[in-house]
C-alpha cells in the first residue's frame, strides 16, 4: 500500500477511533513517514496497530500509544521538549513537528547513530540526539516544557521533575518491569500534580534512576 494512504488508515482508524483529538497531532501523524524509522524487513507492517522491533531488543511503540503520550505532553509550538529513549527516532521526529526543539537522549549507541541518519535524512534539524543515561535527564539544556519518557520506569525520578519549568508536563510509564501506569506529572508553582492516564507496556527504562541492566 502506498504509504501517505496506510498513514490516513492509521489515523484514522487507531488514533481517531480512539480520542486522539488534536488536530497539530493527527497533522504531525499524517506527515512523518513511519515506514523510514522501521526496518526494511518490517516496512509492510510499519502501519500495524502493534510495536515492531527495532533491534538489541528495543521496540518503536504502538502508533496509539504515541499519539496518546504526544497529545498528553500538550505541546506548544514554542515549547522546548525532552525524550527519554530515541530508539528509532519516530517518537522525536512528531513532537519534532510540534515544537521548537526536541533533545533525544538514547542509551545504546548504535539506535542513537541510526535515529540521528533517519532524522537528518528527513530535513528534521531541530531534534538533537545525545547518547547517555536518560533516567538522569539532561540538565544541561533545561528546563524543559515537556518531558516524554519512552521506556517504563520503578519510580518517577525526582530529577526528570526538577528539569521541568514551571508548568512543564513529564509524560512516564511507571511500575513493574512487564505492566506499568502512564502518568502525566504537572509541575506547577505550588508543588506537582499527578494524574494517571492508563495502563501501558513499555520496555525498560535502564540506567541509574530506572532498573540495573
Ligand atoms: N521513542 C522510541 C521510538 O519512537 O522509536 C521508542 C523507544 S523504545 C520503546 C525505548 C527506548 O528507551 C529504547 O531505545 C531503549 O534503549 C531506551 N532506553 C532505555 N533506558 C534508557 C535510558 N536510561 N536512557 C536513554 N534511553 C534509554
């Protein structure tokens, strides 16, 4: 199937179908092209309503599952934003549409330098990959207005809360290492607010303030 078509399908019938509202956000879904951040062998499943393995067993989530932590980030075109966990670069390149920079940080080398190819590829220059230890942010260029955490974490760091700006959103899948809860933690100016949008199943967050490896 012609790719622009499969993506209409997507949007339509596994974010639509299910709430996602946001008309930037089903702009952004339409735009960047899914199949470039999947593996040639997998490019005929690109569009299914499932994850797909991206290799050194990590995964580029579930179309759905992207679009629900894009939309619960709220972003603004003027918002500076954080991912925990580039893997492919997907996640990165729609928020990349959304906002006015994105900083990616991925753990494994050899998916930061592949993201990195596919982005630049695409003329997405406002995305900046960085390889190190995501659970520990990354202060040097925060705060940031929104930070979107793609792997499943124990506990929310408390570090990745003080990175946010007043007003800023962290976006994390928190609990055991098979099932976890998406919450969304607002940091506002008299303390946090945190509310759960859901149940989730996400690979592991690895790294100091996530699980030992
Ligand atoms: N957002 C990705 C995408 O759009 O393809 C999917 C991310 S995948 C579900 C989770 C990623 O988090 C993996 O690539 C994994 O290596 C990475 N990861 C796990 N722990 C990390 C950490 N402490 N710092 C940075 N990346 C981490």
């Amino acid at each position: 199937m012609d790719p622009l078509i499969a993506r209409r399908h997507m949007v339509k019938e596994q974010l639509e179908a299910r709430g996602i509202d946001d008309p930037r956000v089903l702009a952004a879904f339409l735009e960047v092209p899914r199949h470039k951040f999947v593996e040639e062998y997998l490019k005929y499943k690109a569009h299914e309503d499932y994850p797909l393995s991206i290799g050194y067993g990590q995964t580029i989530s579930q179309p759905y599952m992207v679009a629900l932590m894009t939309q619960s980030l709220r972003p603004e075109p003027e918002d500076k934003i954080l991912e925990i966990g580039t893997g492919s670069g997907y996640q990165a390149a729609i928020l990349s549409r959304l906002c006015r920079v994105v900083y990616s940080v991925e753990r494994i080398s050899a998916l930061a330098s592949r993201a990195r190819k596919t982005l630049d590829e695409l003329g997405y220059y406002n995305v900046h990959v960085r390889l190190g230890d995501g659970s520990q942010g990354l202060s040097k260029e925060g705060p940031y207005d929104g930070i979107v955490v793609t792997a499943g974490a124990p506990h929310v760091p408390g570090i990745l809360v003080s990175q946010l700006a007043v007003n800023g959103r962290l976006i994390i899948p928190v609990g055991s290492e098979t099932l976890q809860e998406l919450k969304r933690i607002t940091r506002t100016k008299e303390g946090v607010q945190e509310e759960s949008l859901g149940g989730c199943r996400f690979v592991k967050l690895i790294g100091k303030n996530g699980w030992d490896s």
